[in-house]
C-alpha cells in the first residue's frame, strides 16, 4: 500500500516537474528559435557529387541587432561591425538602407506569414542599396520602390535569399560589379525591367527563384561565369537573357548556364521605359541570347511563349542602335543541349513574324538565330522547329553535369595589403601632399617628425589625430582622424623607418 | 674683422667673374636673363621615388581591387590603369612648360591659359578662348586625374595625352604653334636648353630639344594632377562621419538607379571612361555639336561626348560641352527633364538607355549637389611657378590668385 502510494505521489511529483521544466525550457517564445541564416559554403574542389562535404563556412562572430517594428534598419546598420547580424522584426519599413561596410548580414523574421516589409510608397529610390563585401540579404518583403529591390554596386562574396519582391521600379534584384555571389529562392514580380539582373559580375549562381509578370524575367549582362538554374520564369515579356550591352565598361559575357529552368508562356505586355535595352524585347520571347559568347541551354522546359522558344541574335540585329567598337557583338558558340520544348511561336510579333511569313509560315519558331555568331552547336536539332540554323554542328558535350556551381571554391579574398604598404601608401597619397623628408613643403620636414618621435609612432598617431599648432611659423595641420587606427599607425611607422 | 673684409672682397670678385661670363655667354641673346632653381628631384605628392629616379603613384585605393582590372565599382574599387613613372625633373620641367605661353605662336597663351589651376583646371568659361580671341566650339575639360584617362578631348579623338597636346599646340585655332617654330624657339632659349639636358641627361647635353621631350614631359606634368582626397574619398575609405546627412542622402541618389549617376560617372573616378549621347542643348545660336560621331564616322555616336569625370566638378562651371549650364544645380535637372527634351527638332539622336524619366524632386536634386561638391579636393595643387624660363609673363592673371 505505502509503495504505491509512494509510487502514485512519485509520478505525480515527477509529471509536474516534466512540465515545469517543459513549460520553463522548451517553450521559448519564437523568436530566439530563429535559425542563424546559413552561410556561403565552400566545398573542396574535385569532390564527387555525393558528398556535401563543407572545406570553409563563414562563422558568426558578431552581435546580433534586432529591429523591431518602428525602429530603423539604417540606425542598425550605422551600428554594426564587420561580423554583425542584423535581425529584423515583422513591421512594415520605409527607408532606403545602404551599407557601405563589409560582412553584414541582414535577416528578415517572419512571424506566422507576418514579414519584415521594405515598402517604398513610389517614392524612396532603393531598399537595400550595398557597396561592402560578404553582405546576405534575406527574408525580406520589398515593395512599392522607384529604382532597385536590392542593388550592389560592387562587393563580393554576396547572398541574397529568400526575398519576396513586387514592384520596386527598374529592377527587383541587382548585383553589379560584384564577383561570388549567390541569388536564390527569390520571388520576383512586376518588375519594369530585369527582375534579377546580374550587371557585370563574375562567377554568380542564379537558383531556385520564381519570376514572373516583368518586362525581363532574369538577365545576365557583360556578365561572365553564370550559372542560372531551377528557376521558374513565367509571364514576363521575356524569360531569360543573357546579353552583351554596348557602352559599358565592362564588354563581355560568357560562360554562362541556363539549365533546368520552366521558361513557360512569357508572353506579357512589354511595359520597359521607352529607350531601355529591354523595351524593344517582343512578347513572347522565352529565352533571348544577344552576343554573349559560350551559353549553354540545357534541360529547360520551354514551352507557351508566343513569339519564340529561343532567339540568339547578333548586336546590330538585337541593339542597333547604340554601337560601341569595343564590343563584340556576335554570339559565338551557342551550345543547346536537351530541352522540352513545345507550343512556341504562336503568335509572333514584329520581325519574327516578318521572317517567318517569308517561310510561309504563320507561327514563330521554337529556336530563332539572326545575324552573325559562329561555332554554336545544337545536340538534337531535329526535335525543335528552328530557323537560322543551318550553321550549328552537333553539340559536343552531352550535358553539364560536372558542373555543380560557378561560385568559387573560396570567398574572394579582399586584397591585402601589409602594414608597410598600408603605411606608404597613406604618406605618400595623403601626408606628401605637405609633407616631404629633407625639405619643407607646407608642414613641417618629415624628417625632423621622425627625429621628434624616434621609437614613439603611438606618439604620431596621436599627433595627426588631433594636432596642436606648435609651431608659430607653419600653418594648422587639419586632423587626420578620417584615417582609420590602422592606417595612422601604419604610415606614424612608415615615417619612423624612412630614410629619404 | 679682417675675415669679413676678405670675404667681402672675394664674394666681389666672384660676382664681377660671374656678372661677365654672363655678359660674354648671355648678351647675344634677346630674352631677359631669369634666374631659375634646378629642377626639383622630388616626386610631386601622390608618388613615391624608386631606385630609378622614377615617380610611382601612390594613393588609398591601392588598397583595393577593381572588378576585371577596369578601375570602375563601387566605393572601395581600385583606380584603372594610369601613367606613372616619371622622372621628377620631367614632370617639373612639364611645369615650366605647361604655365609657359612661349610655347604658343605668338607668345600669348599657355597650357594654363585654358586650364587655370584655381578654376578647377578648366576655365570657366562656356567654351573656351583660342588664338585672336576665338571663341573655340568647346569647353576645356579639367586636368585633374587625366593620367588615368584612356581617351582625350570632348569627343575623344586622341588616345594619348601625346597626341592630344599635339593637336592643341598646332591647331590654327589654339596655341597655333608649328613643330619647327616650337623646336626653334625653345632651342634658342639657354634656359630650357639646360633645363631639358637636365631632365634628359642620357641624351647628352648639347643635344638640340626634341618635339618628342617637349611631349613626354608635359604628359608628365599632367599626370601628376592627383585628386582623390576629397570629402567623398574619407567616406569610401570608411570614415562614414566625413559626409553630413544630407551629403549622403545625395550620395544614395547619385548611385541608385532611379537617378543613375554612377551608372556612368562609376566611381572611383567618377567616369566610366565611355561615351553617351545625352542631348544637352547648345547654348543659343550654336548648332549642335556632332560630338564622336566625326572621329569616329558613326552615325549612332551623333552627339555622343566622353563621360566626364566628376572631381572638382563644383569648380569648373559652367557645365557641359559648350557650357550650357551655369550651375550644377542646372545641370542635374537636366537629366530629370525627360529623355531627349533638348534635342532640335530635325535631329534624331541615339540617347543613351540611362537617360531617362526619373522624377527626381526638388529635394533630391539639391542633394546631389551636395553630394557633387564632396569631390573637391585640391590638396595636390601643383607650385605655379614664380618666373618662366622664357622670360614671358605667366599670361593669365587669375591663376595667380589662390
């Protein structure tokens, strides 16, 4: 009797400690059960495909910011390091957040279907607008913005995910000068040019976004080394392109992959700014190539885009009217492989249209190439109803299976400069301006700093970061605080080791 | 006592032996004797002396890269490709050249007659003043970082600072010199004779001056114009107090792509480098101005014109080819105008696919503005010299006012 009174009471005791503790330790509120966004992974180069062996990951080291609804993700921003994490809060927020520093991870919080929301109202320019290395942007609402979703004007080393993007002007996502970068799992619409546009970038994975009712679905441009892959481009007024621009700076593209994408019924409207590159692209056109050099199609599902499956034109077909010497305009050594396509070229438009009629035929075709190019090939021609075709040889490669990603292997590494160059840098690109050693310019002889500070360079630093007029017959030395402690204390030693 | 007396009548002595070896070797010749330092053996600021005697850029955005080595990004991008590496006697004695009128036909313009120092190297003029006081089709472009420009002239016609100092020199229009008559002039002054063997010693000393020295170091004066130590740079460099507020709200509207500034002026020189039909007007009565459609016989580039760099845009007023606009206020409202407003009539112009519809308000233009006036910096001004060893007058006045 006693032990099962014993028994009973010590079941009891022991089920309401069970949900004490369960109550105390597991039911944590929601948010601290946000998962760190996972970082760019490095793998071993030459491992086989069954591994998911990871060589280098970035750690996070740094704080995390939240942001709460009402508060500003631009203050986060000016608070952050190198490292930090800024963690935002469902709310709706109207600001235009640039990050100029390196290493800064924004994460967005949804909170059963509640986002962090960017809304620009039609009025604020761009919502993330980045310059540093290593940033990752993800889980973020942007709507209603006049330029850019999310834009980079260099910086490497970039993630942006999982971003639900209506409506924010020229482009939804837009990495320009930027090498390393990956764009994934991204939901695009209504953008009035490329809803991703990758802008003279290098080696940039493009996967798993969803594209739809935009003048351009996703454009490479004077880009090179693009993988854009599992995405599902649909209803924009063209699917996928890959382009060489006149008049930019950077005057090539190539290597790039179009693999496993539906590219179904891009049929929209064209509703481009008048004079952009992409207003003159007619509806219906699936995939464009123009002048971009080694693109390989492979494994798409094409199908339902009026005008054309595939256009591969030559820059004075696809873009007369801007010339530029510089630019090679034919696209070479197009390469398409298998692709399911059907229902193309329904109803063409413009030129196409003009072309075909002169085959008296009444629809487009399934692959359209125009102009010059040379070396393209084609593994299957006889599945797909073409036009210009008639140069392209039997593809060479079966498929591209040996290549999993165009990322690198490492993070682009940031260049490096030592402390010695660091340091004559600085004096001869900022202190020489009035300075010199062995003569006096306007301040004083750079030697005589060094005999004054001889084994003293903290002595320097200290100095230039807010000088004293000491000396009646040379003029106040403006404060060189703007130099990071890195670079004063570099060129105070450079200074203490010169010799003329 | 003794000691002062003697020394005095030794320095006596030497004068009197110096005063005629100067009257035996010097009176035959017309121009005033100036007495001229040597040429400076240091490097002018933004560069640093190698073992060779040579002046190596140096500057903070050698701390980083530049996409496919182009010089073009974002804030930490390195600069593309300049010219360096000359001798700091070249690139002074280019500055008595450069400030020297003597190098025109008839004595009255200089390189800096058009290109004032304290105006931004420019001039402030809407086009600027040739021979006879011409009035010439264009405005002078500033000097600053030309070393790191690939194409010279409005409409880029010359690849080299060479090749554009050739045509300036020798067009009827401008200093309207000939290559025998410059040859001949400077080789009949004992100053520059010496200066030039000075900055060329390999080539022995009586040798006569040669068109292709003349060139080089005036192309080596001009490289040494170095401004990237604005307000703008200590901010790129990652000092986010250099810019105030609204000095960074205009930096945003500059770089998005609503306004696209920087699509074009791309940092870090605030050029691309690349040419763009934009359809400003011409100021009244002028014709329009076909720009690179002429040295490059092409149609698409009627009125096409080079990228100006930025830097010291706030000094070089007024704005645009021929000048048209006399504020920078002015001229960033005109790419909020609409695309191709200004064009005549009876043109058909190309307009670049930047230029478009932005809707900028008020507020943000006056931002820019703000922004635009970061980028002075001036820290690098090179020393007007005191006299030329022409003997001539520095021509234009207003250079010597700071």
């Amino acid at each position: 009797m006693k032990s099962t009174l014993f028994k009973i009471i010590g079941g009891l005791l022991l089920l309401a400690i069970g949900v004490f503790l369960g109550r105390t330790l597991l039911s944590s509120s929601g948010e601290s059960t946000v998962p760190m966004p996972s970082t760019m992974q490095y793998r071993n180069i030459g491992h086989s495909g069954d591994t998911t062996q990871v060589a280098q990951r970035k750690e996070f080291t740094g704080q995390i910011i939240e942001v709460k609804k009402g508060g500003s993700i631009q203050e986060a921003v000016k608070a952050a390091n190198p490292g930090d994490l800024i963690r935002v809060f469902p709310g709706t927020y109207s600001e235009n957040v640039y990050i100029d520093k390196d290493d800064i991870s924004l994460q967005g919080v949804v909170i059963k279907g509640e986002w962090p929301t960017l809304n620009g109202n039609h009025k604020i320019n761009d919502a993330f607008l980045y310059s540093g290395n290593g940033i990752l942007i993800e889980n973020f609402k942007i709507i209603n913005y006049k330029g850019n979703g999310i834009m980079g004007q260099a910086g490497n080393n970039f993630i942006i995910r999982n971003n639900w993007i209506i409506d924010t002007g020229v482009y939804g996502i837009f990495p320009q000068f930027g090498k390393n970068g990956l764009i994934e799992h991204n939901v695009l619409s209504k953008i009035a040019d490329a809803a991703i546009y990758v802008g003279m970038c290098d080696n940039i994975d493009v996967l798993h976004n969803e594209v739809f009712d935009s003048v351009a679905g996703i454009e490479i441009e004077n880009s090179r080394h693009c993988l854009v892959e599992n995405n599902y481009v649909h209803n924009n007024t063209g699917g996928l392109l890959a382009f060489i621009t006149p008049g930019l700076p950077i005057k090539t593209a190539f290597n790039i992959i179009f693999r496993n994408n539906f590219v179904v019924n891009n049929n929209h409207p064209n509703f481009g700014a008048p004079g952009s590159t992409v207003a003159s692209i007619p509806p219906g056109t699936g995939i464009l190539i123009m002048a971009a050099d080694d693109v390989i199609i492979e494994n798409n599902i094409i199908t339902g885009n009026k005008n054309t499956g595939i256009t591969i034109v030559d820059l004075a077909t696809g873009d007369p009217k801007a010339n530029d010497p510089n630019s090679e305009g034919n696209p070479d050594r197009v390469v398409i492989l298998d692709n399911i396509m059907f229902d193309n070229g329904n109803d063409p438009t413009g030129e196409i249209k003009a072309i075909m009629l002169t085959q008296l035929d009444s629809k487009g075709p399934d692959i359209f190439a125009y102009g010059g190019g040379t070396g393209s090939t084609i593994r299957d021609k006889n599945r797909y109803r073409t036009f210009g075709l008639d140069g392209y040889g039997p593809a060479q490669i079966e498929d591209t299976k040996d290549i999993k990603t165009f990322m690198l292997n490492a993070p682009v590494p940031p260049r490096s400069v030592t402390d010695q160059e660091l340091g004559e840098i600085t004096y001869y690109g900022v202190c020489a301006g009035c300075h010199a050693f062995g003569t006096t310019l306007i301040g004083v002889d750079t030697q005589i700093i060094k005999e004054i500070y001889v084994d003293n360079p903290q002595g320097i630093v200290n100095y230039i970061t807010k000088p004293l007029n000491l000396r009646d017959d040379y003029p106040e030395m403006p404060p060189q605080d703007y130099l990071s402690e890195e670079a004063k204390m570099a060129v105070a030693k450079y200074i203490l080791q010169m010799t003329n | 006592m003794e000691n002062k007396s003697t020394i005095l009548k030794l320095s006596f002595v030497g004068l009197l032996s110096a005063g005629l070896l100067l009257f035996f070797f010097a009176s035959n010749k017309s121009e005033p004797y100036t007495d001229l330092a040597v040429l400076n053996c240091h490097c002018p600021p933004g560069f640093k002396l190698n073992e060779d005697n040579k002046c190596i850029a140096k500057n903070l955005y050698q701390q980083y890269d530049s996409p496919n080595n182009l010089g073009v990004g974002g804030l930490q991008t390195g600069l593309p490709e300049g010219r360096d590496g000359f001798t700091p006697q070249e690139i002074d004695l280019g500055r008595y050249l450069f400030f020297d009128p003597v190098l025109s036909i008839d004595g009255s313009m200089s390189c800096a007659t058009c290109h004032e120092p304290h105006k931004g190297f420019s001039d402030g003029l809407p086009t600027s003043i040739g021979k006879d006081n011409l009035k010439l089709d264009r405005a002078a472009p500033t000097l600053w970082n030309v070393g790191y420009l690939n194409r010279l002239f409005w409409d880029g016609r010359a690849n080299s600072l060479e090749e554009q100092m050739e045509t300036t020199l020798f067009s009827e229009v401008e200093m309207a010199n000939t290559p025998e008559n410059l040859l001949n002039t400077l080789n009949n002054i004992d100053n520059y004779r010496r200066l030039f063997a000075e900055a060329y010693p390999e080539r022995g000393k009586n040798k006569d001056i040669e068109l292709a020295e003349i060139y080089k170091a005036l192309a080596a004066f001009q490289t040494s114009l170095v401004s990237l130590n604005s307000k703008y740079d200590q901010y790129a460099h990652g000092y986010h107090e250099a810019l105030n507020e609204k000095e960074i709200e205009g930096l945003n509207v500059f770089r998005s792509f609503v306004a696209r500034c920087a699509e074009c002026h791309t940092p870090p020189l605030f050029t691309n480098q690349q040419f763009a039909v934009i359809g400003t007007p011409e100021p009244d009565g002028l014709p329009l101005d076909p720009g690179a459609e002429i040295p490059f016989a092409d149609k698409s580039m009627r009125g096409a014109f080079k990228v100006p760099t930025l830097r010291n845009i706030d000094l070089t007023a007024p704005y645009m080819h021929s000048g048209k606009f006399e504020t920078l206020r002015e001229a960033v409202e005109f790419y909020t105008k609409g695309r191709g407003h200004a064009v005549p009539k009876d043109e058909k112009l190309y307009i670049h696919w930047h230029i478009w519809e932005p809707q900028l308000t008020d507020y943000e233009l006056d931002r820019l503005v703000d922004f635009l006036k970061t980028l002075n910096d001036e820290s690098f001004m090179p020393k007007i010299p005191e006299a030329l060893p022409s003997g001539l007058k520095i021509t234009n006045q207003q250079t010597l006012i700071p």
